[in-house]
C-alpha cells in the first residue's frame, strides 16, 4: 500500500467504490450528491496579473513511486466475477430492466462480494469511535488514515465529527498462482455442448 499519497490506494478505493455504487442504486439523494460531485464546476474568470519572477528553490529529493503489478488487482475481479458475477453486472445495460429486477440482481452481486471480502481479506475500522462521534485529530495525525472535509481551515487540533471510520486491511489471503496462470483471463467463456 502506498501510504506516502493523500490519494486512497487502491485496496482502499475497492470497498469506497462497492459502498458508492450500492448506496446510489438504493439511495436517490446519495446518487444526487454523487451526480453533483461528478459536473464540472464553472471556473470564476479571475483577471490576468503577471506572474512573479520565479524564485529558484533546492530540489527537492524525487519521489520514487512503486509500480504495482496488476496481477493482484485482476486476480481480485476475477475472484469477484465468479462468487459476485460483478462483471457481468457490471457490463449489463441496465436502462431496459426494471428496479426490482436490479435490486434483485445487486442483492446476489452483494452476498457475492461480501463472501470474497470474508475469505480473502480482514477488514477492520481505522476509527474505532462511532460514527457521528465527536473527535479531536491532534497535531501529527496520520493523514493516511484521516481525510478532512468541509470548512478545513487552520492547524492541528481539529475537532469535528466522525462521518466515517475508514477501512484498513490488515491481511490479505489471495490465493498463490502458477507461472501459467494469465491473470488477464478474468472468466473464461464457457461453452455448452
């Protein structure tokens, strides 16, 4: 996991993607609020002012980034397409069915989910407060494990309420694989005789 980043990594952006895209099935003011998030905002026009001279600075040492392999991340969809079928739901024009048919269709895609994050992962809380809770992030918070939103202003200590606790793996049982294995082929396609 790349902890340097105030990006999530992607073990943490898999379970923030499930959650959102489940609450917006279910939950039209969550999709409204996403849907917000997602339209380009009109920039204000600001006047044009001549930029200082640029004052030189010690470079500062470079950032060496870790290159994932992606074997691990495919070998995650493919563990999910056969106990969730999430590509196959995923790939389905959704705008010819009927509400309940996808409720019905995402219960089976959630249960699936659900399993492969049991047997294949341990998830536990990066808070342990409620949600809702009252909390103080003292000076020298991990910055990782807390994201500050709304009115950030100011310097540590920050006090504000917990709207989420956050999600932190803290093992990971993939299966091992073989030389051969292509962890490209997500599902093989199947053919019946």
């Amino acid at each position: 996991m790349n902890t340097s980043s105030s990006h999530p990594s992607f073990w943490r952006r898999v379970p923030l993607a499930f959650g959102a895209f489940f609450s917006t099935l279910s939950d039209a003011a969550y999709a409204a609020r996403v849907e917000k998030l997602s339209l380009p905002e009109a920039a204000p026009v600001a006047p044009v002012v001549p930029a200082p001279a640029p004052v030189p600075t010690p470079a500062a040492a470079p950032v060496i980034l870790k290159e994932a392999t992606p074997d691990a991340a495919l070998q995650l969809l493919a563990l999910l397409q056969r106990e969730a079928r999430l590509i196959d739901f995923t790939q389905e024009n959704l705008g010819s069915h009927a509400d309940a048919d996808i409720g019905a269709a995402a219960r089976v895609v959630h249960e699936g989910c659900a399993k492969v994050m049991r047997e294949y992962f341990t998830i536990d809380a990066v808070r342990q407060e409620a949600e809702g809770s009252r909390i103080v992030l003292q000076e020298g918070f991990d910055s990782a494990q807390v994201r500050l939103t709304g009115n950030v202003v100011g310097s540590a200590p920050f006090t504000g309420t917990l709207s989420h606790r956050g999600w932190r793996a803290s093992s990971v049982r993939l299966p091992k694989l073989s030389e051969q294995h292509d962890a490209a082929i997500l599902a093989p396609a199947e053919v019946e005789l």
